[in-house]
C-alpha cells in the first residue's frame, strides 16, 4: 500500500468519524429538545391542575361563607394562602412523578409580589411559567397570576446524561481506535520498508561469499585454467573463510529469530569482567591496524566478577567495537574503552570519534533492522541487528545499555551491569 492511498484513506476515515460526531452530538440535541418540550408539558399540565386545586379550595373557604358575601371580593391573602400553594404544587409534582427543584410567586395585575418563595427574585424570566388564578372570577375582579420557576437544566441534563457520557464514550473509542489503526498502518509501512532494506543488504551480503565460492571451485575444478599448485592453498582458504562467513550470516539471523521466540537458553557464569574485554579486544589487534584505528583503555576492573552468559555478553562488546571501527573517520580514528565500578555496577564505555547517529535517530537505534543508512547501499555493511541484539541480551542480563551521540563528532555506548558478589 502507498503513502498516497495511506492518506487517503485516512482522510476519507477522518471525514466518515467527524460526520459520526456530527450526527450523535446532533441526535443527542434533538434528545434534548424533545425532553425539555416534554417537561414544559408536563409543567403547564401541573400548574392547570394546581390552580384547579386553588380554586375549589378558595370557594370553601371558611371567610367566605361566614360573610355570606362572593368570594372574589375577598383579598387573596384570605382566600388561598401561600402554604396551601405549595402543599398543591408539590402534590401534582409528586403524582407527575416530577422530583424537580422550584421556585414559585403570586403577583397582582400590576406584576407586583402577593406571595413569593425566598430565591424567586432571581429566577429567570425567559424560564418561569405563569398562569391565571381563579378563572371564575368576573372581569372587572383584580387578577393574580401563579408563577412557577424550575430548575429544570439540572433536570434535563439528569435524565439524559447516561446517554451523552455513553455519547462520549463511544465516541472517543471510535477516535481511539481510528488513530491507534492508523498508526499501525504507517508503523506497519515503515517496517515493511526497513525489511526491505534488510533484504537488500542481507543478499548483496551473501552474494559476495557465494561468488568468490563459485569462483574459487571453477579455478579448481577447470583442468584448462592453469594454476600453480603453490596457489591452490590459498583457494582452500578463501573456499574456508568464505563458508564461515556465510555460517556467520546465516547464524546471526537465526540467532535473533530464536532470541525472539525466548528459546534462547542462557548460560550464566561467574566471569571476570575485565578478562573477557581483554580477550575481545586482543581479537581486534589485526582489524585495528589494517584500519588505522588508535584503540585506547582504561580497564579499572580487575578482579571485577559478573553473573552472565560469556559467550553473548562477547558478542555484545564485539558487535560495538565492531561498529566503532565500521563507521570511523577516514583520518584519525580512535576508540577509547574506559571500565569502571559504581554502586555495585560495573560501567564499560566504547566512545568513538566517528561520524555519529543523528539525533532523531538515538531513540531507534535499538530497533531490528534499522539502519540510520538506509537502502542498498554497501559502503557500510550490516543488518540493522547487532545493535538490537545487543540490547535485548543486556536487559536479559539484567543491565542496562545507553548510548550518547553527536554527528560528525563520535558515539559512546554505556553498557552497565550488576556485580556478582561471591558468597563466603
């Protein structure tokens, strides 16, 4: 899959997900709405019935018959009073099924305040509900208006907020899962891309043991190519030291593969930390030279034991010399091995001056099969997989391994690794 049909469709994935919030957030309005047109029913079908019971109570009143005169001609304050109100109030919102906070008023023709609940002044005028009172009073009687203020956002958001936290939530993984894919697509392209690298590398790697192989077997096997017999050791040899290398190849592949699985049984020892660098280093003596690398030590770590696998722990140090003198300057090059002790850790430094990682590259380094030089490009050989090798085998030895680089300057590999106290 290409980077252009990549971005694609995630543009068209971008689009099809804000539509989708677009559409939810739109549903959950419309929710909304309907709940608060079905709530102001509810409440003016409340108020009706309240001023019902207002009115059938203020006909008996007690005032009233006692006078022998209309009711209407009595003041409101002896006809209903402000606690019977809200005995009716909270008794249609109870049969309602309503458990709603309100504030509520009884104002004159005037607009003026007969009765009123404490926080009523501060109501909201665009949310309080009126209605008339005594709707069989004549005309020409003064008029008083019940009005009802709810809080009714706290109520609405009540009852439908399981439906926008599920809203919400769905909605964020759905966002979650479309980036977390993403991801993975370009993460999956990427690696797809340094494979290829690998296997670029990997097969210019093999065809040069291969053909200096064949080469040497023709010459041998050819009764009409003439050849002093004096040279027929060296073509043994090179047949040798090539096969090696392509075991070499093909080991180190497997050995990361293995690795992988967790197969991979190590051998624990008690080892002389500062013995086994000296042997690594002594194996380098003759690639140093013909290299023109200035090796430099500072090895203060006699005597200095740690529990780990002998065999891999050399291949550690040797793959990160082995890079050192791989991606030298062509003038001047040297490498400093410095070992010391800390905290019951012993720390052994490789520190080169060659041409450095770049910085955005430090945090990849350790990954399999990167390669800050990438593609079939041969000036430098490798596989992307010492380093990750490396990495992977210090964390099973329970240390640790960091590494300091500036380009064009050098690289410093710490590698740090828990001593080994012998038990008397």
């Amino acid at each position: 899959m290409n980077k252009r049909l990549i971005w694609a469709l995630a543009a068209v994935i971008t689009v099809c997900t804000l539509a989708l919030i677009y559409v939810q957030f739109n549903w959950i309005s419309s929710i909304r709405q309907a709940e608060k047109d079905n709530f102001n029913r509810s409440i003016h079908l409340i108020l009706e019935n309240v001023v019902v019971d207002i009115d059938e109570a203020a006909m008996f009143n007690p005032s009233s018959l006692q006078l022998r005169q209309p009711i209407y001609e009595l003041p409101i304050q002896e006809r209903i009073s402000m606690e019977e109100i809200a005995m009716f109030l909270q008794k249609e919102c109870f049969k309602a099924n309503l458990d709603i906070n309100y504030e509520f008023a009884v104002t004159n023709a005037l607009g003026e305040f007969v009765f009123s609940t404490d926080g009523f002044e501060e109501a909201d005028p665009s949310n309080t509900h009126v209605i008339g009172l005594f709707p069989r009073d004549p005309e020409h009687v003064a008029q008083y208006s019940l009005c009802f203020y709810v809080y009714e956002h706290g109520f609405i958001r009540q009852k439908i907020s399981t439906l926008i936290i599920a809203t919400i939530l769905l909605t964020f993984i759905v966002v979650g899962l479309f980036t977390s894919n993403l991801l993975i697509i370009f993460k999956q392209k990427r690696l797809t891309e340094i494979k290829n690298d690998f296997v670029n590398n990997i097969t210019h790697e093999l065809k040069t043991p291969i053909a200096a192989i064949s080469l040497a077997s023709q010459i041998l096997n050819d009764p009409q190519t003439p050849i002093k017999k004096e040279k027929w050791p060296d073509l043994h040899q090179t047949i040798f030291f090539e096969s090696k290398r392509l075991q070499f190849l093909v080991e180190k592949v497997l050995q990361i593969a293995i690795f992988e699985r967790g197969k991979l049984g190590l051998r624990y020892q008690v080892t002389d930390i500062a013995e086994l660098l000296s042997r690594i280093i002594r194996h380098f003596t003759l690639q140093l030279e013909n290299n023109n690398v200035q090796l430099t030590t500072a090895i203060d770590i006699k005597g200095t034991m740690v529990w780990v696998d002998e065999v891999h722990l050399t291949n550690v140090f040797t793959n990160l010399i082995d890079n050192a003198i791989k991606y030298r300057k062509e003038e001047g090059a040297w490498i400093k091995i410095i070992g010391n002790t800390q905290d019951n850790k012993v720390i052994i430094s490789v520190e080169d001056n060659g041409i450095g990682i770049n910085k955005k590259n430090l945090k990849k380094i350790f990954t399999k099969f990167f390669r800050e030089t990438t593609g079939n490009i041969h000036t430098v050989k490798g596989f992307g997989l010492g380093l990750n090798y490396a990495k992977q085998m210090i964390d099973k030895l329970h240390g640790s391994i960091k590494v300091e680089s500036t380009v064009g300057i050098g690289t410093k590999f710490i590698v740090t690794l828990p001593i080994y106290k012998i038990k008397i």
